[in-house]
C-alpha cells in the first residue's frame, strides 16, 4: 500500500536529513532543500558552490518531480584552488563527485547523493520519482 501524501514528506524530510540535508516545506505540495557544499574565502575574494533541490508532490499521479542545480559563484580574486572533478551526465541525470582544496577552505559534494537517497525513500512508498530538467529549483 502507498503512503499518502503527508506520510511520504515526512519520510523523504528523515531520509534527507540523515544525509545532512534540512528540507522546509515549499507550499502545500512542495519540499526544498540548499546546502553550501563547497566555500573558499580569502582577504581578495571567494567561491562558493551551493545544491539546491526541490520535489513536489502530486498525489493524482501517486509521483514525485524533483529538479536539483548545483551553482557556482565566485566574487573578487578567488582563492588558488586544486579541485578534482569525475562526473557522468546522462540525459539530466549529473552523477559524479567533485572536491575542493584551497587555503582558503574547500569542500566535496557528491551529485547524485541526495537524488539516489529520496528516489530510493519515494519508490519505497509505492511513489513514482521523475527527475525534471531544463529548470532550476
């Protein structure tokens, strides 16, 4: 038997949070989540990566659509850093990790982290889980 829709949120919320990603409701249907997942900061500039994710609910279909974005900003003279990078892209599907090292701090995410997590929770609660592209969250 399927969750209903409430009982789904609250376990995507757990499982997103046992990965360390807080997720606050976006309207009545909706979940979204941001993480600042690489930061390097120096006295001449800085960079920042940050995940972001959103997931609605739409309960006549028994799915969930989520859409992710991971962007980059940098300000200033960015800070010299070493990062490595290995990456898969399949249609919208990004999986891969990347890691920064900087002295002025860094970071690692891993893409696919947070997407395989809540697919696994929503397939799990008889949900169909679709990925949306093309749009940010």
């Amino acid at each position: 038997m399927a969750l209903n829709k409430s009982q789904l949120k609250a376990q995507l919320q757990t499982s997103a949070a046992e990965i360390g990603l807080g997720l606050t409701e976006d309207g009545e249907d909706g979940l979204e989540g941001e993480n600042e997942a690489i930061k390097a900061k120096w006295f001449l500039g800085g960079r920042k990566l940050v995940y972001r994710m959103s997931l609605r609910l739409v309960e006549a279909e028994h799915a969930v659509v989520f859409r992710e974005a991971a962007t980059e900003t940098s300000w200033g003279l960015p800070p010299p850093t070493l990062t490595v990078e290995v990456e898969t892209v399949s249609g919208w599907k990004r999986s891969g990790a990347r890691k920064d090292i900087s002295p002025g701090g860094g970071g690692e995410i891993d893409y696919a982290r947070v997407r395989d997590r809540l697919e696994k929770s929503t397939t799990g609660a008889g949900w169909q889980f679709r990925l949306e592209g093309g749009r940010l969250p």
